[in-house]
C-alpha cells in the first residue's frame, strides 16, 4: 500500500470518527424534557378570569419540574380590580411523564401574604386539580410549554 493512499484513508477515517462523535453528542443532549429550572416572561398577557373578566397579567412563571412545583410571580390588571400583585406556589403529586408530557395533580397552592388577589382565583389549575404540561424544544434551553390545552408559552432554562 502506498503511504498516500495510507495517509489518505486514515484523515477520511478521522475526519468520519469526529463527524459521527459530534452527531451522537447532538442526538443523545436532545432532551425531551427542562432538566433546570424553566422561566416564562410574560409581558401584556391579555386572559379571562374565572370569573368570566378580562384582566392583563405581567410576570414570571417557573417550572420546577425536579421539584414538582410551578411558581408564579406578577402583577394582574383588570378594569374592575385595578392593580394586583400575583405571588403564589403550585405543589404537585402524583406527576408522571411520557415523552414530552408531564401529567399531575395540583395537591397545594402556597399564597403568599403579599399576593393580592386572594385564594380563590386560579391561574392554572386549583386544588386538587390535574394539571397537563406538554414542551416541546425548540432549540438548546428553550421550549414551547402548553399548560392545560390552554396557556401557550416560552420558556427558557436557567
């Protein structure tokens, strides 16, 4: 065999091993599923209430996913309640996934005693409650999240 011929199958060789090293690394970090911490910004968010009113939500929501929680952190506006602080905590159990699905039910709703709007407005789901969460990747730390068939967000992986 002739030493170009040899040098030249061994940098084809290389070149193959380091293009099939980079593919498995993307394949296999392909995550289905937040493994941190997953924070939405919300800004002019126009909804409907329980209570059949519309109201303006500007804030943050968080998916513990690890800690089976979901926070939630912002400012409610409507024309009937003015300006309201929204602070409050969703502890869920019984959660379980598949694929891109996590399923649970919400067992505790933590209200902080700054939250203004009181206990008796859910946001995603109340007490005792399921709540469904679907993401979807859209690219390395971000995901497209629907809450419930109902809330579709972004969120980013902190």
């Amino acid at each position: 065999m002739r030493v170009y011929t040899f040098f030249g199958l061994l940098m084809l060789s290389l070149a193959l091993g380091g293009a099939g090293a980079v593919a498995m690394k993307k394949l296999l970090s392909w995550r289905m599923l937040p493994s941190a911490p997953c924070s939405s910004v919300i800004e002019n968010g126009d909804f409907i209430g329980d209570d059949m009113q519309r109201y303006a939500f500007n804030g943050t929501v968080t998916f513990w996913l690890d800690e089976r929680m979901i926070s939630i952190f912002g400012v409610t506006e409507s024309a009937q309640q003015g300006k309201k602080k929204l602070r409050r905590v969703l502890h869920m159990s019984q959660v379980s996934s598949s694929g891109p699905v996590v399923t649970g039910k919400v067992v505790e709703i933590k209200v902080s005693p700054s939250d203004d709007v009181g206990g008796s407005s859910t946001l995603f789901s109340a007490r005792d409650e399921s709540i469904n969460l679907v993401f979807r990747r859209l690219r390395a730390q971000m995901y497209l999240v629907t809450v419930n068939d109902n809330w579709i967000m972004m969120c980013e992986e902190k």
